[in-house]
C-alpha cells in the first residue's frame, strides 16, 4: 500500500465554498506488493509481501502456500496476470504437481473475491 498525503486546505474561498486541494498520488518506486492465500476450509491464511510482482516472487509465495499445506492437493483460484501464467511458473509447477491452477474466466474479475 502506498502511504498517501494530503496537505490541508488553505480554508475557505471568498464566495464560502470550501478548496480543495490537489490529491498527492503516484506510483513511485517505494510500492509494496501483497500476495494472499486463504484455506477456507479452516480460515489458515498465507501472506507475503514482495517490492515487485512478477513470476519469481508469485513462484516464492507457492512454495509458503506448499509449505503451510504439507499434504494432499491445492487448488489455487486466480487471475489471468501473466506471472501466474509465464513459462517459468508452469515450469516450476510441473516440480510441484500438488499445486493446481484453477483461472477465473478473462473479464470477470467479480469472481475474484480479492477484488473486493
């Protein structure tokens, strides 16, 4: 999460209407990633924070996920982003047979409860 500011308003304009000031937002180098995964069987969770999203550190937060669940298959519900989808991932899955990728259709990212 980037930390936003928000530097007051200098008061109020001749005619009693309040100003308002410029949102300071940018996607600067100091962004955060955040990987979640919820067994929803018992409400385990697995987080993981990475200063970048691609396929290596989505590859990191599978092994935590295989780790915290050391026995029988898992089902990982996810988007189409092309780290969850690159030849290295399918490359390091098929070392990883437990773990399956089940994607929710293109364009229905109301499916994808993260989202929310």
């Amino acid at each position: 999460m980037i930390p936003r500011t928000f530097p007051p308003a200098p008061g109020w304009s001749p005619d009693g209407h309040r100003i308002k000031s410029e949102i300071d937002y940018g996607r600067g180098p100091e962004k955060t990633w955040i990987y979640g995964a919820l067994r929803v069987r018992d409400g385990h969770e697995v987080t993981m924070t990475a200063p970048s999203r691609n396929s290596t550190f989505y590859q990191q937060f599978l092994q935590k996920i295989e780790t915290s669940n050391p026995v029988g298959d898992i089902y990982v519900v996810t988007d189409n982003l092309s780290s969850h989808n690159s030849l290295s991932t399918r490359t390091w899955l098929e070392d990883h047979p437990r773990i399956r990728h089940v994607f929710i259709p293109v364009g229905a990212c109301w499916l994808n409860l993260q989202e929310g």
